[in-house]
C-alpha cells in the first residue's frame, strides 16, 4: 500500500500540518509514511474472527450517579448575597448597547 504516498500526498499533508518541508524531508516523510501503511496491512491481516470490538484494553465501566438535586433551591438566601435584584434574579449593569 506503500505506493499511494506520491509527492502531491506529502505536499499536501505538509500544507495541512502547516509544515515546510524540503526535498530530504520530503523524501522521509514519504518513507515513514509508506512503513506506517505496510504495518496498517499487516494489522490487516491478523485473523480477529471471535474478538469482541473494545473502546479500552482495560476493563473501565462508567460510574454514574443519581441526579439528586442535594442542595436544593436556596435563592433568597443567595440573592441576599447581590447588590441589586429584580424578579428573583441578579440584577446587573448593562454592557452592551
């Protein structure tokens, strides 16, 4: 599969990794590219027939939580707390006109 990578393929990764890359680092990139494709081939052909997919190699589970609602709803209290407010809400200054 190696053979894809031509040089319009490198100038144009290199564009969008906003890289300058001259004619040598071209030429490995071109190299490295190529063996990063051999070994997805040959990943390719590992016989995975029985193996469950897996986001994870370690066995991680979420945890939840309930969604309790533990301290409840203390709005004067909190409004108590604010220079100035109107209709059970903070009242501020406006910033934009």
């Amino acid at each position: 599969m190696a053979n894809i990578i031509d040089d319009a393929t490198i100038e144009y990764v290199g564009i969008l990794a906003k890289l300058e890359l001259d004619g040598s680092e071209k030429e490995a990139a071109k190299k490295d590219m190529g063996r990063m494709l051999d070994y997805i081939d040959k990943l390719n052909e590992l016989d995975t027939e029985g193996v469950e997919p897996m986001s994870h190699v370690f066995p991680i589970h979420n945890v939840f939580r309930q969604d309790v609602v533990e301290n409840g709803d203390d709005r004067e209290n909190i409004l108590k707390n604010a220079p100035e407010s109107k209709d059970g809400a903070f009242k501020v200054p406006k910033t934009v006109e």
